[in-house]
C-alpha cells in the first residue's frame, strides 16, 4: 500500500478515525455529534477519486461544519480559510456580508482586539470599523466637583478611576456610623 505514506492518505485515515472510531481521543466532536462520513469514502479510492490529491499547505476543510463529510461539502483548505470557518468564531454582518472579525480585522487594518473591545461595547458593524470612533474621553472631574489629577487620584482594581477627597469622606461617614452603633449597643447592655 503505497497509499498510507501519502498526506492525501493520511488525510482520509484521520478523517474516517474522527467519525467511525469511538476510542478515537476527538470522536467526540466529530462523529459522537453526529458528523458522518459518506459511505462511499470510507473506501479509499473512492475519496481520491471525489477529491483528488490533496494540494501541499492544505488541509481537509467541511464548507458547512453542520454536515458531515461528503463529495458536496468538503473541499481542500489552508489553515487561514479553516480558521475562518469554525464553530466558536464571532461573525459581525458588515455590507451585506458575515465576516469573522480576523477577516475585518485583515480588511480594515484595526487589530481583532479593537474589534472585540468595540464589539463588547456594544457598538454597530458601521462603527466598529470606523478609524474615526475613540473611546470616551476619562472624566476630569468627580461627581462633586473635585478635580481627578494625581495626588487626588485612586484607582480601584478594576481600573476606576476614584476621587481621593470623596472616597475618605465616605470612609470618614462610615467609620462614625460603626462608632455610633458601638456606642449604642454598649450603652443598651448597660
């Protein structure tokens, strides 16, 4: 069998492995959730005949990952198209088209973690490719007024930005309160 050498070959051994053998370690994700193998290609001649030699850089790729594999759902693919093309990718409608956001990304030259950031956000197609969106400006003042710089700045772990003078006035408040229900409780007691 000068066919087991081949990539085409091992292709296809891989392929059947995935769907026919349930103590194949990716079974699961293949044939375990219903992915099937056309009859006719568990014959290797067959698979050659419908496919033919598997171009180098490429790989086995199903256009619907739905459906199992077949002559009219497969066709060779690069690892940039099957990344394109899988279940987890987060797809954005833009001008007509569903594109994964590494494709927007390629299109429009913004990173993908713009995209997502703006995405996440909740920001339409239209606006997450804009150049011209910026986030927010940060705000210069708190609530009541005084001024966020520096030495009057705290940052909480999540990354919000706190009015110093407020948060100590608050601490202040909330020590007297404790205080105060101390005294209380002592002077009932007695």
């Amino acid at each position: 069998m000068a066919w087991k050498v081949t990539p085409t070959y091992r292709t296809w051994s891989h392929m059947k492995s995935r769907c026919l053998d349930v103590n194949n370690d990716t079974y699961y994700r293949y044939g375990g959730r219903g992915i099937t193998l056309d009859p006719r290609w568990t014959i290797f001649k067959n698979f050659l005949a419908d496919m033919g030699e598997r171009p180098a850089g490429t790989r086995i790729e199903r256009v619907n990952n739905e459906k199992g594999y077949s002559k009219e759902n497969c066709r060779w693919a690069t690892r940039k198209e099957q990344g394109n093309n899988t279940r987890q990718n987060v797809r954005i409608t833009y001008r007509g088209q569903r594109l994964t956001v590494a494709q927007i990304a390629e299109l429009t030259g913004l990173s993908w973690n713009t995209i997502y950031y703006r995405l996440n956000v909740g920001l339409d197609a239209e606006t997450i490719v804009s150049r011209k969106w910026k986030k927010k400006t940060p705000r210069t003042h708190c609530a009541k007024g005084h001024e966020l710089v520096a030495p009057n700045l705290l940052a909480s772990r999540e990354g919000r930005r706190r009015c110093r003078t407020c948060s100590q006035s608050r601490d202040r408040q909330y020590k007297a309160t404790i205080r105060k229900g101390k005294y209380e409780r002592l002077r009932l007691k007695n």
